[in-house]
C-alpha cells in the first residue's frame, strides 16, 4: 500500500488460498486451445521461463513435450532496478536502487501428440532497496503466483509449425494495488510460429492477456489495476554443434490494449533483451546462462537482468519406428506393413544401444529384426542392404562418427550370424552427426537423431 514519502508501498503473500490449484486446473483444462506470456507477473516479474524447456529460454516455439516426456526447470534471475517509484529518485545502469531475487520452478509433461501441459511457480526470494524515496516493494518473500499453460501445436514438424498457447495466473499477493481487491486470474492467449534453417532457428510469439481487475484501493493512490495487454516476443538461436550449446537471443514485452495512466516512473509498455547460452550437459540435461537489460523503462523491466537455470527431462526410452518409400516420401504408420517397393528406406529408433556403445541386447532387438528380415523377403527378396548409423551431436564429431559405423556393423553382423542373410548382400556405414533429421538443441530432437536406417534395394 503507498503511504507518504520515505514510507514503502509494501504488499503480502496471502497464503489462505487452498482452492487455487483446483480453480486453476479447470481454467487450464476448459483453455487448452492457448498460450503462456512472457510478461505474466502482475507488476514485479517480466522474466517467465517456458514450462518444456524446449528451444528457446521465455519464448515459445511450436514443439510441445511428446507424450511421456517430463521435464523439470530450476531458473534463478537477478533483476536491478525493477520496482515501481514515484519521486525523483535517479536510477540507471550504474546507479542501483532495487535489487530482486526471484526463482521460477517449473514443470512439463507432454500429454498427447501435439499436446503439452505445464505447471510454473514463480518466488521472490530476496529483495534490497536502498532509496528512501516514494516507492513500492514486497513486504515478504515467498509464492507470487500460480501458473498453468497448455500449448497445441496445430501445423508443423520438428523443423517449425504453428501452436497455440494458453494459459491463466491467480496472483497471491494480497493488497496488490496492481491488481485490486480480489481479483481474478489473468488469461493469455498466444499464437507461437517457428521455423529453422539450417542451424539457426526463429520464433514469433503474438498474443493478447485479459486481467479480471479487483476494485481499487484507494489508499494506493495513484496505483490503479492494470487492464488488458497486447503481448509479443521474439527469438533467434543458433546451434554450435561442436560445443552442444545454444546462442539465444530474444526481445519480449507488452503493450496496454487501451489508454492506462502512467502512474508511476515507470512506463505502461514494458520491452525486455535477452541474450544468453543453452548448454546441452547431457543428452537429458541442459544449463542455460545468461543476461538482460531494458530496452524502455517500463513496468518490471530491470536496467540489468542475469539469469541461470537448468532442465532436466526424461521419457519414454523407445520411439515407433517409421517406414518411408525413398521417392515419394510416403510415411507408413506399421514399418513392415506396406509392400516392397524397388528401393525403400525404412527408419528404426528403437534399437538401444548401450550408452556410449555399440553393445545391444540381442532380445530387445530380435522382434524388429525379425520384422525386417521378413520385409527383405517379400518379392522375390532384395539386391542391396545399406545399413547406416546415426548419432546426435553429444560428443566429439569424429568419435560419432566412429560410433554410428560401429553400430551399423553390430547390426550387420545380427542379421548375418543369427538370420542368415548373405554378408555380401549387406554393406554398413555411420554418418555420424552429420544428417540429423531434427533438433540437435532440444533432448526430443536428439533422440530423433539417434538413429538406425535400412536402404533396401530390389529388383523388381
């Protein structure tokens, strides 16, 4: 609440409301068609990471988890001079005032094709304010708010599309001048585009955020909720393979969808610049580092922002296996189901390797091997086998492409010893990192890549 000079405009966490997650997970349920916003937080926090830890740091892309795929996010940020002020207080990129803490804990779970969910809650862990001067600032740490998201992904493949993003916030700060007297969740709306090319990829987010305003507290005067938004973002990032890491940049903000009066120092319109690095530690975890700064002095941009956080995701081990006719691109959704075509090229992701190896168990492979065995002898049987490894990009380029040639030959030598086919029919060879088919920056992209492929040849 904002009092006089030299007293603090100070709000409260309001730890009371049991029945939010319950509301929450109807709004997110009954909104599945939506989109998570980059500028969500009611007045503090600009800076929201994305729930999948897929591609980019607060923007979206198209690609949802797939169904199975969990992932957990840690993300720590350090703002300057973020809070509200309303005297002549002198602020600027070597002059600090306000310092914010804040943590965001994050969750994804991919629901169905196309489909993700998401859970994030945001904390404000730490503040310091030297001004003296009329400002605003918490009165506690703790749970700011509850975030749900849901994402669609409409059009699109792992190379780009179209998804629409949905999600709703209730704000637990209690006496929250920015928001009113009990107020309601605030619902976004977002149309997420991506493509990529070659190693660079590019997201636009659009999208418009509606606040249910609380009635005014009129001892916060001037403060008055804020109404709706236009919200945007946009992200570039570009894939060092030999390194697994990630440069990202991106620009994210808001806008009022009508006139607001401008009731502190700072702005109505918010607009934020992002750059930083995605670090692929593993095939399931990755770091991210990275900074911010202003690029107008709107409500909740920080003159300095830097920020850390980690994902960690997990999922299913094996993918379906897909079967392609080399010409026309026809995908089948049984592998070994269609007929024998002259020349055929048949995908396999569900061949496990040993981790770092090119050791796999004879029984999980045979059920495949067999399926592929009896392909090969449709139609008279085949002329030519080319068997080719595939690897992600973890790792040293030449060690993958040693590896991929190693499993290609392990395969070979099943199909020789233990079914009979003639060596001379079959040739192995590993590609390595070389040809991925996806992502090498996201973990569902990786595995996508890790990969066995049949060329088959026939004379027909």
């Amino acid at each position: 609440m904002l009092k006089s000079k030299k007293k603090n405009a100070k709000t409260s966490f309001d730890s009371s409301k049991a029945k939010i997650g319950f509301n929450l997970l109807l709004v997110s349920t009954f909104l599945t068609p939506t989109a998570l916003a980059n500028v969500v937080g009611s007045d503090t926090q600009n800076f929201n990471p994305i729930t999948s830890g897929l591609d980019f740091v607060t923007v979206h892309s198209s690609e949802t988890l797939k169904p199975g795929y969990f992932n957990f996010g840690l993300f720590l940020n350090h703002a300057v001079n973020t809070l509200p002020y309303f005297d002549d207080t002198e602020q600027g990129r070597s002059k600090y005032t306000d310092s914010l803490l804040g943590a965001d804990i994050n969750i994804g779970i991919g629901i169905l094709p196309n489909w993700d969910f998401g859970l994030s809650i945001p904390q404000i862990l730490d503040q310091q304010v030297k001004s003296e001067g009329y400002r605003g600032q918490f009165n506690e740490n703790g749970n700011t708010e509850i975030r749900m998201n849901t994402k669609v992904r409409l059009y699109g493949n792992d190379s780009g599309g179209i998804a629409v993003i949905g999600s709703a916030n209730q704000n637990r700060i209690k006496n929250n001048p920015f928001t009113g007297i009990d107020a309601g969740p605030t619902y976004n709306l977002e149309l997420a585009m991506d493509t990529t090319i070659a190693k660079t990829a590019l997201a636009l987010n659009v999208g418009y955020r509606w606040r249910d305003k609380g009635e005014i507290i009129k001892e916060a005067s001037p403060i008055l909720p804020m109404g709706d938004q236009i919200i945007a973002s946009l992200a570039a990032s570009y894939l060092f393979t030999s390194i697994d890491t990630k440069l990202i940049g991106e620009v994210f903000g808001s806008a009022p969808s009508e006139e607001e009066m401008e009731n502190s120092k700072r702005l109505t319109s918010s607009s934020e610049l992002l750059i930083g690095l995605k670090h692929d530690n593993t095939r399931n975890i990755a770091t991210h580092f990275g900074a911010g700064t202003e690029l107008i002095n709107g409500r909740a941009s920080p003159d300095w922002r830097i920020y850390a956080g980690i994902n960690i995701s997990t999922g299913p081990k094996a993918r379906t296996s897909t079967v392609q006719s080399i010409g026309n691109g026809k995908e089948l959704s049984d592998p070994f189901a269609g007929p024998a075509q002259s020349r055929e090229k048949i995908v396999i992701h569900d061949i496990l390797f040993e981790f770092d190896s090119h050791r796999v168990s004879l029984s999980q492979v045979s059920p495949t091997m067999k399926k592929l065995v009896a392909h090969l002898k449709k139609n008279k049987g085949y002329k030519k086998l080319i068997i080719e490894g595939h690897t992600d990009s973890i790792g040293p380029r030449q060690y993958n492409s040693n590896l991929s040639k190693r499993r290609a030959e392990t395969i070979r030598q099943i199909l020789i010893t233990k079914y009979g086919l003639k060596a001379n029919k079959i040739e192995a060879r590993g590609s390595g990192e070389d040809l991925p088919i996806a992502d090498n920056g996201n973990f569902q992209g990786r595995q996508l890549n890790r990969r066995v492929e049949f060329a088959i040849f026939r004379d027909m």
